[in-house]
C-alpha cells in the first residue's frame, strides 16, 4: 500500500473519469507457490491512450499481462473491460472481449501467407477458400484504414521483421482488439523500424485503440506514450503522466535507488594488435553464406562495438573467432598465432590463447542450467590442473573459488550448491562474466552482456566491461543494443547480411547513421 | 515470476518415488483380487519368498547384481543424455569375453589369473560391442537407440551361430560350451559362509555382487569428482555448453558407450563365472532391458539403481514362489507387477507433484499463520 503513495500527488493529475477507463485492474494478487508475482496490482488504462508499463526482469510485468489475456487465473483482484466485472480463463475469452496481444516471439507460422496467418484460429469452418476471400477483403480494409500495407500473399518467412510485427498487430486488429498489448515490440527491431512502429501506434491511437506497450527502454516510454506505470518486484509502484516525468525518475523508480546512465570512460589508449581477421567467409550447410569476407582488426586497450539487427552474423563470428565453429576460408591471427582451415583450434586451444568469451546465449552456452554454481564456475577451464587433484577434481576448492569470484562479482545468492537455473538472468551473466574475466584474458569475446538482464546488473557490468579495456585487454562487443554499442566501444563496425557495412569511431557516431547501415540502405 | 515451485529434496527423491510405488502395488493388488485371490497374502508370499524362506535372500541378491549393472550402463550413458537400449547385446558379448579366456587359457594358467582375465575380458567385450553404435552416433549421427537396438539382434544371432557351430562341446546336443576348468569361477558366496561354520543353503549369489557395489562407488565418483564426469553431464544437459567449453563431444561420446557397455558386459561375471561355468544361449534373459527401468526408477544416481535393482531382485525372486503357491498366478503376473512399476514411477511420475506441492503449500501456509 504504501508504495502506492509515493505519487499521489501526481496521481490526481491523472483524469481518472470513470467514463474514459477502458480497463481496470483492482488488487491483482498472483502467487507461484511461495513467489508472490502480482502483489495486489491495480491498473486503470484510459481509452485511446498508449499506456507504458515498465519494470525489470521479473518485476511482474509478463504475468501480469498474462493474467489480462488468460493465461494465468489470478488468486485475488478483479478485472474491468468497459467497466464492466468480467472473468477472462481462456485467451479466447480475452479476445472475445477486445483484448488483443503481440508477443515478444511472433506466434506466427513462417510457411503460410499473410492472408493465412491473420485467419490463423478464427478460419470459420472447415471450408477454407470462401473464408479466404472474405478475409482478403476485411484485410485489405484494415490495413488501409490503419495505413499499415502489407501483401496479403507474402510468405511470412520472406517478410522483414518489422513486417512480420505488422502482421501480428494486423491479425489483433482482425478479431476486433481495442486493445491491444504489446510486449517488448522493439527488441528485434532497428532504430528505422521502431520508429516506423511509433508512427503505426500513434494512428492506432487516433483511430480509438487503446494500446498497452510493455518494455525496460525508457527512451521508448518518453517518446511514444501518455502514461506509464512502474512495476518493481511485484507491486505497482507509480502511474505517472509520461509527460510530467524523466527518464531518471522512472529508472530510480524502478530500481528503487538512483541510476548512473551516463558511463565514465578515459579516451582509450590502443596498444598492440591483438586479432587480426582477414577475409573471413562462412557458409552454412544449407548453401546460405553467413560471413562475406570479414575484416578487421582489433587492438589492447580498445573495445570495438559489432553493430547489427540480429540474426546479420554477428553470432556466426563471435563462434568462429571462438573456435566453436571450424574456419573454412580466411583467417584469424589471434597474437602470433595464426589459424585457418589446415590450422584449425578448437574453444579449448583458443581458450588457451588467451581469449575469454562471454556467449550471446547464456542459458545453452554459458552456463549448463541444472549445474550448481560451483560446476559453472570452471566450464571450459575444468581440464586445468589447478581444478583437479590427481584424477578426481577438487571439489572443496572450486566451491570456495565460486564463493570468492561471487564476492567479487556480487552474485547473488552466493551459493555453490545452488542450482544456476534458480540464479535471476542477471547473476547467471555476472557468474558467466566473472568466470570469463577472472581467467585474465587478452582477448575478451562478449555477445549480448545484457540481454534479459536488469538494470542496476547492465550498470555493474558495463564498469567491468571499460575496466577490462582500461586494463590493456583487447575487448570485441557484439550487441543489438545500440545504446550500448555506441556508449561502450571506441570503434564500431557495423554488419548487415554477413558483411561489414561500415566502420565509424563511436565519438563521430549518430544513431540515425547507424541505424541506417544497420539496415543496409547505405554502404 | 513464473518460476516453478521447487519441491524440498527430501520429498523429490523419497516420498514421490514411494507414492509411485505404493500406486503401481495398490494396482497390482486390485488385479490379484479380481483373480480372486487375497493380495495381503499374495504381498506375504512374494516378501517371504524373496527375503525369508531358506535361500531365498541370496536369489534375491544374485538377480539384483544383474540388474544393478545394467542399471549402472543405462544411467551413465544417459548422463551424457545417450539412450543404450543395448545392454542386453553387450552383456551377451560379454559372455563371449569371459568364454574366450576361460576356454582358451584355464588349462595354462593359475585359476584366479585366469579369472581376472575372464572378467577384464567380459568387459572389453561388452565394451567393444557399444562402442561400434557409439561410434557411428558420434561420428555419423546415427541415432544410438536405433543402432543399439540393431546390436541386441546381430548379438544374438552371432551367439546363435558361434554355440551352434564354433564353441559347442563336440559330441553335444545343446548349444553350450564344455565347462571350464573346475576352480575356474567366482566364490559362491554360501560356499563361502559354510566355510566359517556358518551354515546356509546353496544359492547362485557370488562375488560379483561385491564386483556391482565396487561398480557403483566407482561410477558414482565418475560421474560427480572426475574431469571426465563433469565433460559427461555437461554434454548430457546441454550440447551447445560442451562445445562452448571446448569439450570433444564425439571423443566423449565414444567413451560413455564404452564404460556403459563395459558394465552391462559384467553381467557375464555374475552369470557365467559366477554361476553357468560356461557359454550358453540366452543367459541375459531380459536383463539388459529392465536395467533401463531400474534406470529410470533410481534416478540414474547409483544409490537409487540399488534400491530398485532391489526392489526388481524382489520381485523376480518372490515372483517365483507367487507362481508356485497360487494356481490362479502365473510367473507374468511379476511382469504385470513390473510394467505397473514403470508406468507409475516412469511414465507417469510427476503425477503426484502438483497435488504434493498443493498440500505442502497449504501446510506451510498455516504454518506461516
């Protein structure tokens, strides 16, 4: 209760005219066995408005989302659609009731067409081709009433990805959503297709619907919606009036305490250059060409930034520089060791470089789930003697070193007998970087440092980030954070189809620019 | 957020085992009944038959060294997430091991060398036998439960033609070997007792139960305190984590199917030395598929594979003498008994977690209150 109290005054600036609310959530109260996900949440959204919600990683937005579409029952609280008391407990129900949602992961199928995909589950009958044809027409109606074009027999797997959203918010829209939840929509986008997104959002709202948008960037919130509410570890903390307040107030809402954003960094000082990667190609088995004729270079003491919307190869070179993937054509000089198809190295000779790598995939590559911490904390260094003791490892020691690098790295809880599964997806990538920096590397690998991870953790391992390049280390960031690609890297080389599109020092860098290589519009 | 209740140790590996298996029992007796027999007196009949009549214990403990080793074979491969169906096959090998050294050396060497050469050699054949499918899953990406499956059959039909034409007795009729050398075997445990003074009747119960605790320590520090180990279960959960670690997955591979067959070919020492003294047809006689539900039932922990290789001891053992003292119940009725076990603490265990988990919340709750 008393958190909700904290904005009171500023609550009464919210026009909270019973008339107007389109949704009303009162005392939403959801417990998984001991975990108290929704603790007595109240939520009015107001028509026509786009309403933010904001919160970290298990703040309890999802679930409570969730709950208003039907996946979940919730234990306490009721819910109002146009004031009226109504029991959701199928997500059928919730899009009887106008309820609409775009997931984070598309549910669409990658095979079908436009056209099929919107009819997806609402194809009336067993007799597809008559619904087809009346679907086309209501279709096209839609679409250009919202102005949101689409080809109604495009392949959904030939379709952008920002298209690919326009078909979801499409196929919402179809089955009559006023409104209609979006669930961190931005994340797969490039700054160009946000955008465009904003744009479709603010003629939703023109047009009467209620959009709800769910997200952790505050830079989204201020430039797109009318009111935003602040979830922190469970509990409705704020409803604020987005243009009352700041990005600043929002985050320290969130965390519960202030937020530095800006990162201290020196100028960088490059020494030696530590990898070199020469006309590097890769082609998958199915004949698709990953990585067309990579180079660059990079050097101690600097951390250069990859660019790219995912899913452009970034991932395909953090494998092949780590040795996860086998060299084919090109090469890679890591120090004076040069490696190429007749010289191949596996992750473990790599490792033995001197080169450290954080995954992008914490949870298939870092770490092994059903592993303790103390078994995760020597993944890919087990083999070490200084982990073994004659033939059998040396268990005592490696539970003490987990407690000492947990120390270190503020893992919590600092444990070596838990489970890494039960660890936050912060601590998993504190306990995965800890492991990867301890190891003193010269080389440091890092994919997605702070993907799914909250905020006071992006803080704490971005420090660790400029402090490893602070350190002579030689530091390669992928990331489809542009934010944190541009205020992290000295250097930023950006990749687009499996190429490098361009490379720009990142104090001469803008976003738009970025945004637009990123694209592939400019070479 | 939506993190699953995770339930106290204590109640995941104790009571909902136990709940399983009081189910599959209750069941069991449900069926007795309806064949018109009383079940309580059944379920005393099958226990005194199994760990009280003169003898009985040690059948008990001869059938569970079988099923402990086939149990072991099934649980480590499948800590590197391997399916060996093959245990059966490689335990017949196995025999073939043993055969080769006994037949070839007993007459040469010193019993006890011979011996240990016998049950080096049940393993390396054992061993051998899954390393072909381990081999081709590894290298090739064939899939192991089919390959392994394939090698039961080829086993047998190579037993088949080695007894019939190669190593039979000449001037015999069944499909056996000549025996070996008298002293050529394991101790028999009861010979063993009498020899204290301590009287006990005979039953086929050897040192190769000895040999299966040994095998238990020894995969049980595999698996948890060696490098080899932490390669295995790393593989095991996640594929893409070994090959992030620099683990050789193939490599790996290779020597799980190896250890894994070498173990399920001990079931030869418990079955030819320790009892047969020499070669014949089907002497696995189902062993190597029931280690897969012993497996399953212990959890793949090597503490859990003894208690149900045990439990299935039991009922191969009490199973006999059902059969004996009711004209109503077959032998197969064990095998019902058997099948209801698998389905309940196989197929269906975690029918009971969610109701356990709602009755241990709500008991927590008042407590809290």
């Amino acid at each position: 209760m008393s958190t909700n109290q904290i904005d009171k005054g500023r609550e009464k600036s919210l026009p909270l005219n019973s008339q107007s609310k389109i949704l009303e959530l009162k005392n939403i109260t959801k417990r998984f066995g001991p975990v108290l996900a929704n603790d007595n949440v109240s939520l009015d959204v107001i028509e026509g408005t786009i309403h933010g919600i904001v919160g970290e990683n298990g703040a309890g937005k999802s679930t409570l989302m969730s709950i208003l579409f039907g996946f979940y029952q919730s234990d306490n609280g009721i819910i109002k659609v146009f004031n009226k008391e109504v029991i959701i407990n199928s997500s059928q129900k919730a899009i009887s009731l106008g309820i609409g949602m775009v997931h984070q992961h598309f549910m669409l199928v990658p095979t079908f067409s436009v056209l099929e995909n919107v009819i997806l589950g609402n194809e009336n009958g067993s007799i597809l081709s008559k619904n087809l044809s009346s679907a086309r027409d209501k279709l096209i109606k839609l679409s250009n009433s919202f102005g949101l074009e689409v080809n109604p027999d495009a392949l959904i797997q030939n379709l952008p990805v920002g298209m690919q959203q326009r078909v979801e918010i499409l196929k919402s829209l179809s089955r009559g959503a006023k409104i209609l939840v979006l669930d961190e929509p931005t994340g797969v986008l490039t700054p160009q297709e946000t955008e465009a997104l904003f744009g479709i959002l603010k003629s939703l709202k023109e047009q009467g619907v209620t959009v709800i948008l769910i997200t952790h960037k505050l830079k989204e919130i201020m430039a797109v919606t009318d009111f935003v509410s602040v979830m922190r570890n469970g509990k409705m903390v704020s409803n604020l009036v987005t243009q009352n307040t700041s990005t600043g107030e929002i985050a320290e809402l969130m965390v519960g305490r202030k937020v530095l954003f800006s990162i201290d960094k020196k100028a960088s000082q490059p020494g030696d250059t530590l990898l070199q990667v020469s006309n590097l190609n890769l082609t998958k088995d199915d004949g698709h060409q990953v990585l067309k004729n990579i180079n660059f270079h990079l050097k101690a003491g600097e951390i250069l930034g990859v660019a790219g919307v995912a899913g452009n190869g970034q991932s395909e070179l953090l494998d092949s520089l780590s040795g996860i993937l086998p060299i084919k054509e090109g090469s890679i000089k890591i120090m004076d060791q040069e490696i190429f198809s007749q010289n191949e190295m596996d992750p473990k000779e790599i490792r033995k470089l001197g080169v450290s790598h954080v995954p992008e995939d914490r949870q298939s590559r870092g770490i092994v789930l059903p592993f303790q911490n103390r078994e995760n904390s020597i993944l890919g260094f087990h083999y070490l003697d200084k982990w073994n003791k004659g033939i059998f490892l040396d268990n005592s020691k490696i539970s003490s070193y987990l407690q000492n690098i947990s120390e270190q790295f503020d893992v919590r809880p600092n444990n070596p007998f838990l489970k890494s599964a039960n660890l936050s997806g912060g601590n998993q990538q504190k306990l995965v970087l800890a492991r990867e920096i301890d190891s003193k590397p010269k080389i440091l690998l890092v994919g997605q440092p702070t993907r799914g991870v909250d905020i006071g953790a992006i803080e704490f391992i971005h420090k660790h980030l400029i402090e490893m390049r602070d350190n002579g280390v030689a530091v390669l960031l992928v990331s489809v954070e542009l934010d944190e690609i541009m205020s992290l890297s000295d250097r930023i080389i950006v990749m687009n189809n499996g190429e490098i599109v361009g490379e720009v020092l990142s104090k001469e860098a803008n976003e738009k620019d970025i945004g637009l290589l990123m694209a592939g519009v400019k070479s | 957020m939506s993190k699953p209740v995770t339930l106290p140790r204590w109640i995941d590996i104790l009571l909902i085992p136990l709940l399983n298996l009081l189910t599959a029992f209750v069941v069991s007796g449900l069926v007795i009944a309806a064949l018109g027999e009383n079940p309580f007196f059944a379920l005393s009949v099958m226990i005194k038959g199994a760990f009280y009549y003169p003898g009985s214990l040690g059948y008990t403990l001869y059938y569970t060294t079988n099923f402990m080793f086939t149990g072991l074979a099934v649980a480590l491969a499948f800590h590197a997430r391997l399916f060996n169906i093959g245990g059966e096959g490689q335990a017949y090998i196995g025999g073939l091991g043993v055969a080769v050294f006994c037949l070839s050396l007993d007459h040469y060497l010193y019993s006890w060398i011979v011996v240990i050469l016998a049950i080096f050699g049940a393993s390396i054949f054992g061993a051998t036998w899954a390393l072909i499918p381990g081999y081709l899953q590894a290298k090739r990406g064939s899939h192991i439960v089919i390959t392994t499956i394939m090698f039961n059959f080829i086993a047998a039909s190579l037993m088949v033609y080695l007894l019939v034409n190669v190593i039979i007795e000449p001037g015999q009729m069944s499909p056996e070997t000549r025996d070996f050398k008298n002293g050529v075997g394991l101790l028999q445990i009861h010979k063993a007792l009498n020899f204290f003074g301590i009287p006990s009747t005979a039953t086929p119960l050897n040192l190769s139960f000895l040999i299966a605790i040994l095998a238990s320590i020894f995969v049980w520090l595999l698996i948890w305190h060696t490098k080899l180990g932490y390669d295995i279960r790393t593989l095991g959960n996640s594929e893409t984590a070994a090959e992030y670690a620099g683990i050789n997955v193939p490599r790996t591979i290779m020597i799980v199917m190896c250890i894994s067959g070498a173990l399920a070919g001990l079931v030869a020492v418990n079955e030819i030395l320790g009892v047969h003294n020499r070669l014949l047809l089907g002497f696995t006689a189902g062993y190597g598929f029931t280690g897969i539900a012993v497996a399953l039932m212990g959890r793949n922990h090597p503490i859990g594979i003894f208690l149900a290789s045990l439990l299935f001891g039991t009922l191969y053992q009490g199973g006999a003498e059902l059969d004996f003292e009711f004209s109503t119940i077959t032998r197969e009725m064990v095998l019902m008994i058997q099948g209801l076990i698998i389905l309940f603490s196989g197929a269906l265990a975690y029918m009971y977690n969610p109701i356990v988990e709602k009755i241990l919340i709500n008991l927590i709750g008042k407590v809290k209150d």
